[in-house]
C-alpha cells in the first residue's frame, strides 16, 4: 500500500517542477550518458555540448569501454566532465560490455545483481549508480542521497537515528504499486534539496511547506 504522505509530496513536487521526460533516457547507453551529463553540467553547458557529444564516440559504449578512463577524461574535460563522471561512466561502459558479452541484458542484469557488480565502489560512486540505473532501466532501488534524508526526517517520516540502510526501503515500500516512479520521486528529492532543503532549509518558500505539521521540521538534536 503506497504511502499517503509521499503521495502527497509527489503531488506537490510534480507540479512545482512537472515530470522527467523517462522517455528521453530509458534503455539505452545514449539515454545514460545524456542523464548523467545533464546532471553533472549546468544547463547552459549541457545545452551547448550535447549536439556535439551526440554525434561523438561518447555514444558508443564499445568505444568508451575500450577506452582509458585518462583518454575519456581528455575527451570530455572541454566539455566541463570531472573526474568523478567520468570514473562512474567508464566504469559503468566496461560493465555493460561484460554482460553483452555474456549474452545479458545491461539493464536485465542490473535488476538482478546491482549491488554484487558496484560492491567494491565508493559509496558515493554506489549512489550514483543506483540513481542512473533507477532512472534510466527502471531500476527498484532507491538512491540514498543525503536530500531524500533530510526531507524524510524534517517531515517526520523517518527519525535522523534511523539506520541508514532502512531509508531506501521506506521510500521503496512507500511507493511500490502506486504511479509515482520511483526514480522520478528520487529526482524530485534531489532537486528539492538542492534548491531549499539544504543545511538551512528554506521552508517559506518550498513546495513541501504544505505538509509540515503544526510543530514545523524535526532538526537531528530534537
Ligand atoms: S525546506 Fe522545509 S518544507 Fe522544504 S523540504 Fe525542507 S523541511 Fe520540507
């Protein structure tokens, strides 16, 4: 049964920012790599290398795989690409090749062993990866970023001493069965936080001010 209170949000975030356009990047490498560049590019950026990098090797994953993470840093510097991109989409080139060789399915097998293949990851490199594979493949898996947290424990949904590892299934069961995707929801997230819900919320002007309750945000030395 889907959470009412993340119904709720989804509602007000959906009309404050509309929806992802899932269309644009679902299943495939040139969806992932145009996902992952816009977010680590402004706007303005994006806009004006993506023509380029559309009708570049950038688009062939055979080609990024064989390449070194140096040569892809080279390409893609120019461009504003850091290294942190870079490692993520080189490492992701390389997996993806091993499962076509093995007859998978990229996206088929990152449902099944997502976690076994980025293990060895950062953590924060891990959470870049579920949130891609949650947008682009459809992926169960809610990225646990450090926004998805705050407005979890502001609004009271989850305490700031909750383990860690629980947020991501409080958001997966809240919205299992219900329309709300669950890497739209996770985008939603990000960018709330990103625009208000930062160390110092900006709660006066934050689409989710109508679902605080009468005693305002929890902060953590509640
Ligand atoms: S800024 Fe305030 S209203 Fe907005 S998400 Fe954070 S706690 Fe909620």
């Amino acid at each position: 049964m889907a959470d009412e209170r993340l119904l709720a949000a989804a509602d007000l975030l959906q009309r404050h920012y509309g929806r992802l356009d899932l269309d644009v990047y679902r299943d495939s490498w040139a969806g992932l790599v145009r996902f992952t560049l816009e977010r680590q590019l402004s706007q303005s950026k994006f806009a004006k290398a993506w023509p380029e990098l559309e009708a570049s090797w950038l688009l062939s994953v055979e080609d990024v795989a064989r390449s070194t993470r140096g040569e892809l840093l080279e390409f893609l510097q120019p461009f504003g690409g850091n290294a942190t991109t870079v490692a993520v989409l080189h490492r992701i080139a390389v997996w993806w090749q091993q499962q076509v060789e093995h007859g998978l399915t990229p996206f088929e097998s990152a449902h099944s062993n997502l976690e076994s293949a980025w293990s060895e990851l950062s953590q924060h490199d891990r959470i870049w990866i579920t949130r891609i594979f949650c947008v682009i493949g459809g992926l169960q898996k809610y990225p646990l970023t450090r926004a998805s947290w705050r407005v979890a424990c502001r609004h009271r949904w989850l305490s700031w001493y909750d383990d860690s590892d629980e947020i991501p299934e409080f958001f997966e069961q809240g919205l299992r069965d219900s329309p709300v995707e669950l890497g739209q929801f996770a985008e939603w997230l990000i960018q709330v936080g990103d625009d208000y819900c930062g160390p110092k919320p900006k709660c006066a002007a934050c689409p989710l001010q109508p679902l605080l309750g009468p005693s305002g945000i929890c902060e953590p030395d509640e």
